[in-house]
C-alpha cells in the first residue's frame, strides 16, 4: 500500500511540473505582410481573445512598442546581426 501510495505523490508531483511548465504562449510578431491590423488592435486581441502572454518583434517600431506598452505582453526584441555593436553606445538614439 505504501508503494502505491507513492507512486500516486510522484505522479501528482509531476503533473503539478507540467502544469507549471506550460504556463506561458509566444508568438512572433512580425511586419512582413500587406493589409496588416494596427498595431494596437493586435494587442487588443491578444488580450481579450487569446491567452498568447509573450511575443517577439524583429523592428523596433514606435507604433507596436507604444501598443505593447503597460499591456502585461512580455516583448523580446530582435536585432540584426549588424546592429549589435550600434546598440552598445546608449547615446547613439538620443538627442
């Protein structure tokens, strides 16, 4: 009875990891397309009719920044390869 019992913990256990793993959807968001939404129409449908917590752009766009801005969608931003060492110098973008 013993075994079975922890058998049962151990699977509970690990279902409680799955549950916990599986806790977060990203897409990619991405601006290559023609008669794309506004920016903050896709944020608005993230939110209410998915539950896509995270995504991914590969510009930084104002307009799609500005619509991420205070949504509680995690942004991860991309960069091409030869704009690595221009993000080094923080002064380069500001004036």
């Amino acid at each position: 009875m013993a075994t079975s019992s922890l058998i049962l913990v151990a699977f509970f256990i690990f279902l409680l990891h799955l549950a916990t793993f599986v806790s977060s959807i990203d897409v990619n968001y991405d601006t290559l397309g023609d008669n794309l939404p506004l920016p903050q129409a896709v944020v608005n449908f993230l939110k209410t009719k998915t539950t896509i917590d995270s995504v991914k752009i590969f510009d930084v766009s104002p307009q799609i920044l500005q619509a991420l801005a205070k949504s509680g969608i995690s942004v991860t931003i991309t960069a091409p390869n030869g704009d690595i060492s221009a993000l080094t110098n923080l002064d380069s973008g500001r004036q």
